[in-house]
C-alpha cells in the first residue's frame, strides 16, 4: 500500500474537517451536532476525492504532459 494513493484523499479530508471546525468554533463551542457534521465532512470529502480515480498520465494534453 502506498501513501502516495492516499494523498489526496487524506489532504481533502483534512481540509474539509478543518473548513467544518472552523465553522462550528464561530461561536466558541462546540456543540454534538457540530461534531457530527465535522466528522461527515471528513468522510463525506475523503470518500468522495478516493473514489475518483487518478488520470492517467499519458491521457494528459501535451502541454500538460511531463517529461
């Protein structure tokens, strides 16, 4: 298993459970149904960036292609 695959699912998951906190602290508590809806941020967003695959680098238009 490589990290590598992961990435960007783990960095949108963070991301939308930070965005999610952020929000809920507006008042300066923390209330369950804020932490629940932190915590569905942080799945919703992990599961919706893992399932979409990664694009296939040799599909890329020329001016975005390496090398």
């Amino acid at each position: 298993m490589k990290m590598k695959e992961y990435a960007k699912a783990i960095v949108a998951a963070i991301t939308a459970g930070l965005a999610a906190l952020a929000t809920g602290l507006a008042d300066g508590t923390m209330s369950p149904v804020e932490w629940v809806l932190v915590a569905s941020a942080v799945v919703a967003a992990g599961g919706v960036v893992f399932g979409v695959p990664n694009a296939d680098p040799e599909d890329a238009p020329e001016h975005l292609a390496e090398g």
